[in-house]
C-alpha cells in the first residue's frame, strides 16, 4: 500500500528561496508540495480549502508576519505543524517562534537534506531545531525559569483542554478575572504568548497525560 505523501504549504515572499525549496522537496516521493505562497494572509486564508501537514513558513514577510500567522493558523487549526525557516539564528527569534507554537525552526543555509528531516522528525510529532538553532537557543534557555504553582498547573491543564476562561472560572469556582490573571502568570512564567503554545507546551510536558485529550 502506497503511504499518503506529506502535504506541504511554502510560504515566503522570495520567490527564488521558495523555488529552490520546492525543487528539493520535489525529489522526494513522500512528501507534496501542494502550494506556494508569498505572504501571511494567503495561508491565513486559504489553510482551510488547503488542509496541508506541514507549513514552511518565513518569519519576516510583509503585511502579517510570520509569528502572528503561526498563531492565527493554530487557533484556527491546532494540528497543522508549522516549520520556521528563517535566516536569523538570534536566540530571541527562535524562542519566539517556538512559544508561538512552531514546532521546528530550520535556518535557510542549512544542507538540502536537512529540510526533509525537520519535515520528517515534525510529523514524528517531535520538535526540530536545526544544529546552528540549537546553538544559538542552549545559553538562552532559563534553567531557572518560574515554576508554576498546582493552581497555575490546575488552569493551564483546563485551558489546554480548549476550555474559556468563563468555562475554566466555573469550572473552578473561581472569577473570570482570577483566570485571565492566572493565564497571563502562566504565559510569563513559560515564555508562551498564545493559548496554542500553552497547548503544545502542557501536551510535550505531559500535563494532558491520562486525560484522555486528543490534541
């Protein structure tokens, strides 16, 4: 039985970059390149008719950057995987896009094969950052980050089941407003900006384990 090849979206407004990407990717029969876009809106609006695996996104476009379209395209679709590829190895940048929800940042000088591995290890379902990423990010990760306290832990196993605040509150007992104050502790403890990141993070961190959520 022949295997489905992975579904894939580029996205990036230099077209010679998206070009020579899709010529790689092409060469493999196990994945697709089903489209090639130049901007943030364009996925944005078109993910749904699409249905793509995995999207190859760039961070810097005109219009939606790439770190608001990772966030729009996961509230909308959680499952998509988003691959960053980018030119900017800063620390800040990768960081970003991880707590954003990208489950891979890959910069453009790396070998061809490397892009097919990132797509490969992403739809493994782990999380891939290229050797000069990885570099970059190890002083910049916090050892001593914040550790949440059993009620922040409590609500963020709440919010990653896709619940509301007024739902988490009730749930509770607690204020609509204790919530969003206990959800922006949360955000600022992990370095998370969007409630999708939130999700990723408490599903690689085994919050949602025995719950018996599908994400």
């Amino acid at each position: 039985m022949t295997k489905t090849p992975v579904r894939i979206v580029i996205v990036d407004d230099h077209p010679m970059v998206a070009e020579g990407i899709q010529s790689i990717l092409e060469s493999y029969d196990d994945v697709k390149v089903i489209a090639n876009l130049s901007d943030g809106q364009s996925i944005i609006d078109q993910v749904a008719a699409l249905d793509p695996d995995v999207i190859l996104l760039d961070l810097n476009m005109p219009g939606i950057g790439g770190l608001s379209t990772t966030e729009i395209i996961l509230e909308r679709r959680p499952d998509t995987r988003i691959l960053i590829l980018s030119m900017h190895d800063s620390p800040e940048y990768i960081s970003s896009a991880l707590s954003h929800g990208a489950v891979g940042y890959v910069l453009k000088d790396v070998p061809t094969d490397e892009i097919k591995r990132a797509i490969d290890a992403v739809m493994a379902g782990q999380r891939y950052l290229c050797t000069g990423a990885k570099g970059s990010l190890a002083p910049y990760d916090r050892s001593d980050r914040e550790q949440l306290t059993n009620r922040e832990q409590t609500i963020l196993l709440q919010l990653a089941q896709g619940k509301s605040n007024k739902e988490v509150g009730l749930a509770l007992d607690i204020s609509v407003r204790t919530v969003e104050t206990h959800r922006k502790n949360i955000k600022r403890k992990l370095g998370i900006s969007s409630t999708a990141g939130l999700t990723r993070y408490a599903l690689e961190h085994g919050v949602l384990q025995g719950t018996g959520v599908q994400i």
